[in-house]
C-alpha cells in the first residue's frame, strides 16, 4: 500500500518539505474558476510500475477554463532502462539529442510545478504510480493532489454510471480527440499529450455543466 509521511523527515529535501507544507492547511475550498489544474502525461519504457522508468514528464495549467500557455513544463530523464518496443511510441532513444536529466531531478522540478494544483491525467493511475515508484525510489512519499481522470469524466458525458475503477476506462485519449473534435498533431509525447488532455478537459467539463454534474464528485 502506497502511503505518504505524516511528518516532514528533517533528511527530505527542501522542495519535498516544502510541497507537504501545501497540505497542511485543508480548510480552504476555491471556486472552480479559482483553482489552478495541472494537466499531465509521462511517456515511459513500458507499463511496469517497479521495472520500468519515466522518459519524459509534460504538462500544462489550466485555469479559469482556459490553457495557461505560458506555465508548462517538459522534462526528459536520462534513461537508465531501455525498451526498443516502445520507442515507436513516444521516440525516445537513449542519445536522440533531448537535453537530458536526472530522474532525482525531473522529479524536483515537477513537484515544484505541481504544487497543490488538481492534477489530470488520461487514465490517471498510470501516471501516478509511475510518479509514486519514482519518488519512492528517491525516499519520499507519494503525491497528495487530488486526480481527475478525463477517461472518468468523458464516460460521465455519454450517460454511463460513473465507476471509481479507472483502469477499466476504456476510452483512449485518441477516442476522445476523435470525439471531441482535437487536433492529434503532437500525439505520443508527453507535453503534446498534456495538452490535448488539457483541451479534453475543459471540453469535458463544458459538457458535464449543462448536465449539472458536479465534477468535485470525480475527484480521486
């Protein structure tokens, strides 16, 4: 079971403790206009939490339902895993001319992107536990955001029950880009995958608030 510290560890590094200080005051509820999102996506060796490794972390802010173009990040980790069947996906190779860090420090600079933001991400749970390991790894926790899954969320459109089991979302993001009208010209990294899913959610949610359902309720 994945489980975050109750305390800082005064052996955490500064940008750890300072990202559970975010936490710590649950009191406070914006308006939905008011909350910073994080739209995601990580591209990676394969789909094995423990044995294989983030290549690339993407994302981009969303707030007041429009993109926030200017606040985004795109990271690619040096690569100490390399699986040649997926590099058709995503492109990666181990020397391909990306400026390359490390995972210790691709995780830094995402989690001080992060901050407390409400995080979306296509089939969410993926993402998140490829973070969490990777940060395990390092000797921290696991993230604390809030989740929003555009797989969930894009069900809730079509009139289905609405399930809390996210890895049987069956919709793929090209499914939606297809039913949503969006451009898959950047499709298969992980910032142009960020961003569709980014224009995913706010088309979603454009949808679900002429139905009246209240997207809070999706929260994972």
């Amino acid at each position: 079971m994945e489980f975050w510290p109750k305390k800082k560890n005064k052996n955490h590094p500064d940008f750890w403790k300072e990202y559970l200080s975010l936490f710590e005051k649950r009191g406070d509820k914006l308006a939905f206009e008011n909350i910073r999102f994080v739209a995601f996506d990580t591209e990676t060796t394969g789909f094995d939490y423990i044995d294989d490794r983030v290549l690339s972390i993407g994302g981009v802010a969303v707030k007041n339902n429009s993109i926030l173009v200017f606040d985004q990040l795109e990271v690619y980790l040096e690569q100490e895993v390399f699986n040649e069947d997926t590099v058709e996906i995503h492109g990666i190779r181990k020397n391909n001319g990306f400026d390359k860090i490390t995972e210790k420090k691709a995780l830094e600079l995402f989690i001080q992107y992060i901050g407390n933001a409400i995080l979306i991400a296509h089939h969410a749970e993926f993402d998140r536990r490829m973070i969490n390991k990777a940060l395990q790894r390092h000797g921290l926790g696991v993230l604390k955001n809030k989740f929003l899954d555009t797989g969930v969320l894009f069900k809730e459109t079509k009139h289905l029950v609405y399930r809390n089991d996210i890895l049987n979302s069956h919709y793929s993001l090209d499914d939606l880009c297809i039913d949503l009208k969006i451009s898959k010209s950047d499709r298969h990294t992980a910032s142009g995958d960020a961003f569709i899913t980014a224009m995913a959610f706010l088309k979603i949610v454009s949808r679900l608030k002429k139905k009246g359902v209240d997207i809070k309720k999706a929260l994972l």
